[in-house]
C-alpha cells in the first residue's frame, strides 16, 4: 500500500476496532442480566408492532407477559408468513407484519433448495454491522500482536441485489450490511469497489483469486464458511499459471468471463507487477501446500469463517495451507433469519448467543416440557431446538436448528450447533444425528489416521437390510481391505455415540456400514453443482445427510474403483 492507502486504513481499522470493542463491552454486560434484557426487548417489539395485520390476529395489545405471548402466537415456519410476504414483496405493501418499513428481503436457498424472502426492517441489520465491527476488533489485535497496524483483506462474501415486483432490494442479507459500507470497500479490503454488486455473469473466483494473490500484504481473508476458502485455494492451484501470468502483464484475462465495460474499467487501474508473480512462481514452485499460504502472504494473521460442526474439516484442510501462526475465528452462528450467536473467542467453537438480535425460546429435545424455556432456564450438556422472534416481523420462528448448551457468561448460555431436524435419520427406530455422525467420522479420521477432506452419509434403504453409505473424499487411497476395516471402525464409533445403531446390528436389523470412497473433487463439485442449480455460494451449507437420487447417483459414479459393493 502507499503511504496515504496505509494512514486511511489504520484509522478506519482503528475507529471500527474500538466500535467494535466497545459493541462486545454492552453484550458481555447485558448477559449478566439477560432475563430482564430479553423480556424487554420482547414486550418492546409486541407493543410496537401490536397494531399491524398479524398483531391484531394474535392479539399482541394484550400481551403483557412472556406467557402471554407463548399462550397466544403460535409456533411458525415459513409457509405461515407466505402470503404476507407475497404482499410485501410484490405489491409493495407494509404494516403486515412489523410497524418498521420492510427495506430488504434475506434470500435463502435453505439447505435443500427451497427459496425464502426473508422480510428484513433496517434496525434488524444493526447486528450484522457490530459483528463486522467485533471482526475488525479481532483482526486489528492480532495485527498487532505481530508488530504491524494496518493492511488489507479479502472478503469473499456476494453483493449482488435484485428489486422485487414491489420494487424492494433483495439478496444475501450480507450484501445489504456490505452495501452500507460501500466507501470503505477499498480501504480495508483488496478487492476493487468496481466488483461489488456483480454477481451472475462475473467469474468471481478468478477475480478473488486475482486480487488476493496481487496483495503480498494480505492480512485477513473472510468468508461465510470455511469450505469457500478451501475452494478459493483449489482454484488458486488449478489456475496459478494463468493468474500469475495476469499478474505479470496487469490484465484481466480475456478468457475471463464478465462483462466488458467491467473488464475495461479494472484494467485501467492495473499495472503490470513482473516482480510479484515472480515472487509467487517462487512460493509455488519450492513449496507443498502445507503452509503455503503464509509464504504468499507473509503479514496473514487471521481466517474468519464458520469452521465448526460440519465444516470442521475444511477448518482442518486450511490449517495445513495456512500452517503456524495463523488465527482462525469462527465468526458467527447465523441463519437468513436472524443472527444468533457471535463466536466466544479466537480459535473457540463456542457461541454466545446475541443480546438484541431477537427473542429466543428453547424446546428441550427429548424431555417433556410444559412450555419452551427462555435462555437462563437452560442447562449446561442438554439439546434444545431453538426458536425465534426476530426484529423484522417474524415470532416463534421455528429454524429446526438443535443447539447444546456448554456453559455460561453471566446469564447467557455459550452453544453448540448439534444438527438440523430435518437431517435426523430416522429409520426402523434408529435415530442418528448429523452430530453423532460427525463425532464418529472424526474418531475414524483419527484412530486409522487418515485425513478425510469430506464426507456425506446416505441411509440405503434399498439394501436388506438398510445399511449406511458413508461417502469419504480422503486424501490417501484406500485398499479394499482398508475400506473394509474402516467401514468396520465408523460403526464402532457410531455405536458409542448411539445404543440403538449398535443393538439393530446386533440383532441384524440393520446391515453393517459400508465406506465409499470417491475420487478428489467429488465434493467440491457436489456444491459447484448445488450453485449452478440456484443456492448461493455464501450460503451452501454442507448437506451430510444425502437422500436426493440425482445426488446419490453423482457420488455414486465417482465411487473409486476396487469397492465392488456399490453398483454403478
């Protein structure tokens, strides 16, 4: 960076540091009394919105306890707010359900595929902002921690925005809180402001790959989930030669797809850098990719994303490009909905639940219960399904998400994301959580040794006896005798994490596993092909639990030859 880049990014990275401090100061006080904080933001939202078209139906004036809000809202997923959404976004109307104007609508693909307009009023918006804030804190210490105060990022996160019929924004809800931020874009980040807002039409892993390996002072890299980076990498290494040789010359590539006044518009800032793809065909070239990426970007000091749960594994593949030294923070737990949860520190897979995001009640899981429990009745090892009443006119939201509580700041519980409801297999009484999965696919990884780069599990009910698949992407290949063995040790552990699993093969109700392992990049164009059929990169959650045959018979054909068990 010149000078004058250097003293507009220390300040603005100094300024938003301290916001961000300071937004971590007010949730860590407010959640010593979180009780009395989540009650009256509560009774605040039901008496502000208690004269709109949904207010009226439940009777929201009369609502003056938390009980009465639970005896008279119902429970609700999506479909119950269809039809007010379909008003909003199409004939521009307000007032349905929230007093506050609707100035955006959250699209979400959900996690199979199913599109949501999330309604979104701009007070809604103010936690995706402080949590940048919070990142911005994070990332101005550990530059420090490393004797420097200033430096750029990559941020992988999508802006593009559509108008709906009604003539209202909508996109990734990240793009609305980007959108605010506008002139800072190319303060704090390395990627040019002339990118943003592009979407379709715009190949946006050869520009991020372009711009981030451009930047030898890279200091961050963020993404929403830890898989965009490890794709991000693929790519880099797939195409180094042609990115390097457009780092040299100062162009775009003319293979490159994007519109041409964009393309024209970025060469005219380009300058040709000989001296830095050199520098990189160097790195390259005398070095493997464990910790490859703190050769190419010597002042890298931290990687945000979610990187926990089921993307553990992506979070394990990055700390071998990264190697020693590198800070990884696990940024949020979230959902189009709502943000829930702020990861509880650098390197911790623990979630602070948010104080003023919204209300949320608690259905143990498994336990009868007379009514949901609020956040200082929880206990600590106990799952519940969570539930929300958003500041965008959602109440009692229910996400399907199962979190475990694994302890406490004050009042506030610290969470785990357990699993999704809707990725329970549930078959002739045995009940297997995408959790219990995980742990025994990582007891796996670690007792034979292997390194799993992913995996996916399908309940074939076909076979007689249903039997589990569990496709495998590992970096070593396998013998037939090894899959064998491991097929044996995942039911082992899968025991451990579940009686039931162990006595329906014991009895012979249930067929042994069976591991397929799947050749390099089944994965990765598992989720290029969720993309290419409508869900949005920064929102391609990984699917564990496989039962779509298209995608069955995908991971089916890329089974590696020698398992002869599986039928092509």
């Amino acid at each position: 960076m010149r000078f004058f880049e250097k003293v507009k990014n220390y300040c603005v990275v100094g300024a938003v540091s301290v916001y961000g401090e300071m937004c971590r100061k007010r949730i860590l006080k407010d959640s010593m009394n979180i009780d009395k904080v989540s009650e009256k933001l509560l009774l605040d939202l039901v008496r502000k919105n208690r004269d709109t078209e949904y207010g009226k139906k439940y009777n929201f004036a009369d609502i003056k306890t938390i009980k009465d809000y639970q005896d008279n809202v119902p429970f609700t997923t999506y479909d119950d707010y269809r039809g007010y959404i379909d008003r909003i976004a199409v004939k521009g109307e307000q007032g349905l359900l929230t007093s506050d104007r609707v100035v955006f609508f959250a699209n979400t693909s959900g996690t199979f595929g199913n599109v949501k307009r999330i309604p979104v009023v701009k007070k809604a918006t103010r936690p995706y902002t402080e949590t940048v804030a919070l990142y911005m804190n994070i990332i101005s210490k550990e530059m420090r921690k490393r004797g420097f105060h200033c430096g750029k990022g990559l941020n992988t996160v999508e802006t593009e925005t559509n108008l709906t019929e009604g003539g209202i924004k909508e996109g990734l809800i990240s793009a609305y809180t980007l959108k605010s931020a506008y002139f800072l874009i190319p303060v704090i980040t390395c990627f040019p402001r002339d990118v943003f807002g592009h979407g379709e039409g715009v190949d946006m892993k050869y520009l991020k790959s372009f711009y981030a390996l451009k930047d030898r002072d890279l200091s961050y890299i963020a993404a929403v989930f830890m898989s965009n980076i490890t794709d991000l990498m693929s790519y880099i290494f797939e195409n180094r030669e042609m990115l390097l040789n457009d780092i040299e010359k100062g162009r775009i590539n003319d293979s490159v797809c994007m519109p041409d006044d964009l393309r024209s518009g970025l060469n005219k800032k380009l300058c040709p850098d000989p001296e830095r793809a050199q520098e990189l065909r160097e790195i390259f070239d005398s070095h493997s990719e464990k910790g490859i990426m703190a050769e190419i970007w010597k002042k890298l000091c931290v990687i945000i994303g979610i990187g926990t749960g089921e993307f553990e594994c992506f979070a394990k593949k990055l700390r071998e490009y990264c190697g020693e030294g590198i800070t990884f923070y696990h940024e949020t737990y979230s959902s189009s909905e709502a943000l829930i949860a702020n990861a509880k520190d650098i390197e911790s897979d623990e979630y602070l639940l948010l104080t003023d995001s919204g209300f949320f009640e608690f259905i143990p899981v498994g336990e009868k219960c007379e009514r949901p429990l609020q956040r200082h009745e929880l206990e600590v090892g106990k799952l519940y399904e969570i539930v929300i009443t958003n500041l965008s006119g959602l109440y009692r939201y229910r996400i399907r998400d199962v979190v475990r509580v694994t302890g406490f700041i004050g009042k506030n519980p610290l969470i785990h994301f357990a699993y999704r409801k809707n990725q329970v297999i549930n078959i002739t009484g045995v009940k297997l959580t995408s959790e219990q999965i995980s742990d025994a696919v990582n007891s796996v990884e670690k007792t034979a040794g292997i390194h799993i780069s992913d995996y996916a599990i399908y309940p074939d009910t076909t076979h007689s006896p249903w039997r589990l698949m569990l496709f495998l992407e590992t970096e070593e290949e396998l013998s037939t005798a090894q899959v064998k063995e491991l097929s044996s040790l995942f039911d082992k552990k899968l025991s451990e994490q579940n009686h039931e699993h162990k006595r329906m093969l014991n009895i012979g109700e249930t067929s042994p596993s069976l591991i397929c392992q799947v050749k390099n990049n089944t994965f990765r164009e598992y989720r290029e092909y969720r993309i290419a059929h409508g869900a949005s990169q920064n929102q391609l959650k990984t699917v564990r639990v496989i039962n779509d045959p298209e995608i069955i018979s995908m991971f089916v054909s890329n089974t590696v030859s020698g398992i002869q068990q599986v039928k092509k």
